[in-house]
C-alpha cells in the first residue's frame, strides 16, 4: 500500500491540480451552462465547482467570497473550516469520514460574505471538492492579510494567528 503522502502526489498529477492563491491545489471540473444575473446585474453562470487538495502543513488563508460555498469530502485526513460569519460569531466545521471521525461530516456549508480558513488536524491530506452557486469569480474573492484579520475580528486572534 503506497504512503498518503504519495497519494496525495499522485491525486495532484491524476486531477491535474494547479496551487491555488489561498493556500493547497485546485482545478476548477464544472462550470454551469446556464446564466443568471447577480444582484449588482453582473451576468454570470449559475455555478461551479472545484477539486481541491491540501497537504498537511498547508492551510486555506482566511478569505471570503460573496457565494454559498458547499465543502465536500472525498478521501484522506480530516479537515477543520473555521467561519467567521457576519455577525461575528465563530463556528468550526470538521470535514471528513464520520465513520472513522465521529465528529466530522462529509459535506459544510459556508455562508456568503462569512471569513473563513481551513487546517488539516489529521492525516498526510485531504482532498476536498467545493461547489458555488452562483459561479467562482476572482472578483467576489478576497484574501485577507493578518493585521485585517486582528483589527477586524480581535475576539478571535488565537484562531487567525493558526493562519499566519
């Protein structure tokens, strides 16, 4: 049986994953054929979805997006997705197997406009696979700098500062 850590190398090849601007590696498997008009009246597809794998060490940077994000599980370790929501609140998602982590569930979901970030807290990787509805646009996507984070959320800097 080959390590994890190989399986990880070779999901990366077999997927051909590329590293993604928050953290880990990505590709983009779906794209609807059908539009819709976002509030402002931008048009844009009405959703989409990535393949997306993090090694252990690797983290997903705090950063929102204006799109519900739905996290799926589909092999390795287990994942903590810590949300920020917009009222401040802090909530911690475990993705994974719940037939061997009891705690974990096999899909989240993340709120629009919420901040979050994500860990690997068991095993050598994960690979994950996010849906958006609608569509991934860079344009909805922000990344945040830790100094943004601590001003704007000081009531959670032990959390942000796993991040940095």
């Amino acid at each position: 049986m080959q390590k994890e850590l190989d399986t990880a190398d070779i999901l990366i090849k077999k997927l051909n994953l590329a590293p993604h601007t928050e953290g880990g590696y990505f590709k983009r498997y779906y794209q609807s054929n059908k539009y819709i008009m976002k509030d402002d009246c931008v048009k844009c597809r009405a959703g989409s979805a990535i393949y997306y794998l993090l090694k252990k060490g690797q983290f997903s940077a705090w950063h929102s997006i204006l799109s519900d994000e739905i996290w799926h599980y589909y092999k390795g370790g287990l994942l903590e997705i810590y949300e920020i929501k917009k009222d401040s609140s802090l909530i911690c998602h475990k993705l994974g197997d719940s037939l061997i982590y009891n705690d974990a569930s096999y899909s989240a979901v993340i709120e629009s406009r919420s901040i979050f970030a994500a860990r690997i807290i068991e095993g050598e990787y994960i690979l994950t696979g996010c849906s958006l509805h609608p569509e991934f646009s860079y344009d909805d996507f922000i990344l945040y700098k830790k100094e943004e984070m601590l001003l704007k959320h000081p009531n959670h800097s032990d959390i942000i500062n796993m991040f940095y």
